[in-house]
C-alpha cells in the first residue's frame, strides 16, 4: 500500500480548519498534519485522538510554517481575522503562508470577494474602515491576498466562503425577549443569506484535494443554501419546539451593538443585503451539493447541534 499524501491544515482547531481536518481524517485517503499554535490545546489533542498529526505552528513565524509544510503535498490554508481584527495583520499572515507553500502541490486557500467592486469607498450608506476597505476580512482576501498567491504561481484552488451556519449557535442564536418569545435578529431584511455547516466546508474541502487537475487554478463558491431570515427563524423554530419570530436590526443598529467586530459585521450583512446577486450567483447551491452529496440543511444541522445552541 502507498504511503499517504500528507495534507497540512492551518487552523486546524477553528471552525473551517476543524471541520477540514476531520473531514480527512473520515475520509482516509489523505494524512492530516493538524497546525496549531497549541498542540496541547483540548482541541489540537482531540485531533491527535483521531490520528492526525499535531504540529505546532505561528502564522508570524515562516520557519514554523516552512518546517511544518515540509515533506506533505497539499495545504489548506485559512486566516484569523477575529482573532485581531487586522487588515495589516491578515496581509502579513497571507505573505507567510505564502512564502511557506512553496514547493507544495496543491493550496486550497480559504478567500472572500472584494466588495469594493460594487461599493466603493466614497459611497457613504456604510462607514469605510482603515480608510480603504468596506469590509476589510473579505476585501483583504479578494482583493490583495489572491493575488499574492497568483503571482507566486502556487498550483492553488480558491474556495471562497459562506456564512458557516456554526455561527447561529451562540451569538446570534434568537434571544428571548421580556415576555418569554424568542425572537431573531439578523440584519438582513428580506434578502437571502448563503450558508453552509462547518461539516460541509470540510466534506467540500476532500472533494476539491481529490480532484486537482479539475480544480487547481479554479475558484468554487460553497454554499448549500440561499434562506431569507424568515426561513432561518422556521429552522430554530422546528428544531427548538417553539415559535422564533425573526425581527430583522438594522445595519445601523447592529453596528451600535458595541462589541469588537459590530461595525465590520454590520458593513458584512449591509453589503449581503444591498448586493444579494454579488454573492449568491457566485455560491451556486447546485455545484456545492454536487461536491458534498451529503450536505446539510439548516434544519438538520442545527439538529444535529441542539445541546451546543446558546439562547439568550
């Protein structure tokens, strides 16, 4: 039997990289080689568990990465940008995992559109950050990070991203107001959100590793689903035995929430909403099925997640 090509995985104990790793690992054709800054984290360790091996690595530090990209075939690649949230930081990690690949045979790299292609920095319906960006985690990736990897010439595929449903568990799971019903507040109106389980990433991210003389050098859109807010409240409320009435914020509102990241998010769902056909006819749900037969709807994965939903 011939040795296992060896998939290195950034982040691998965040959302994406997770689902990445353990996807693999399910799958079996690939070796994972977890990246973490903790190897000894309860996450790093419950990968070890499943049979990956743990590696420690610094998106600051390029030996690091070099040594632990050393020897695999393949990279998934994926920024933290709510760890810091930093243009100037993501552009340096981005420089470094792309220094560090080199010599690899296949980079999925994890990216987003600029969406200074549809709203430019003079237009004021929503506030411009760091002077030059609207929506710095996606305008940072379309609009200066994939070209980086383009000039360095890495044989890289581009999955751009959707909203991972994971994110519907706690902080914008529905609240419960001062009369006992729960409500959701998703600032998004009447228009459509793409989303897809952080199950699927994983199972899509295989797909593309498995096939790449058919997706090196392409960018694949992922996304299961397309659901207004209504339908995203008709989810909760059949999973949650109870009524979950979606009562949409505004953008404004949303961004005087307060918290670290209200204005980037709140520019994120201005622009979902504004500019629906920016984003959905680049996330088609046909294509993104066909790769993960076993996709999830909202229904089934917030079912398959009950005990993890926080309701406020």
């Amino acid at each position: 039997m011939s040795e296992q090509k060896i998939i290195a995985v950034v982040g691998a104990t965040g959302v994406q990289g997770g689902a990445v790793s353990r996807a693999l690992l399910a799958d079996g054709e690939f070796a994972v080689r977890a990246l973490t800054r903790s190897v000894d984290s309860a996450g790093a360790q419950e990968l070890a568990a499943l049979g990956a091996e743990v590696v420690a690595a610094d998106l600051y530090d390029v030996d690091s990465l070099r040594k632990a990209f050393d020897g695999a075939y393949g990279a998934y690649l994926v920024t933290p940008f709510f760890t810091h949230l930093s243009a100037a930081k993501e552009l340096e990690e981005v420089g470094n995992l792309v220094t560090a690949a080199a010599g690899l045979q296949h980079v999925v790299w994890s990216t987003l559109e600029d969406t200074r292609e549809v709203i430019s920095l003079d237009d004021d319906r929503m506030p411009t950050l760091d002077e030059k960006y609207k929506v710095p985690h996606f305008d940072v990736k379309g609009g200066e990070a994939d070209a980086l990897f383009e000039k360095a010439g890495l044989p890289t595929t581009y999955v751009r991203m959707s909203f991972y449903w994971n994110n519907m568990l706690r902080d914008l799971a529905p609240r419960r107001g001062e009369d006992g019903t729960l409500s959701l507040s998703l600032p998004m109106g009447d228009s459509k959100i793409s989303g897809i389980a952080g199950e699927d990433i994983g199972k899509a991210v295989v797909s593309v590793l498995k096939r790449p003389s058919e997706t090196i050098g392409q960018t694949i859109g992922l996304g299961t689903e397309h659901l207004t807010g209504e339908q995203v409240a008709e989810a909760f409320s059949a999973v949650l035995g109870e009524t979950v009435k979606y009562e949409p914020l505004s953008h404004n509102g949303f961004r005087g929430l307060g918290f670290p990241a209200a204005i980037e998010l709140g520019n994120m769902f201005q622009y979902y909403t504004e500019f629906p056909q920016h984003i959905l006819s680049r996330r088609e749900t046909a294509q993104t099925r066909s790769i993960v037969p076993t996709w999830l709807t909202l229904k089934e994965f917030l079912a398959a997640h009950r005990e993890e939903i926080v309701v406020g």
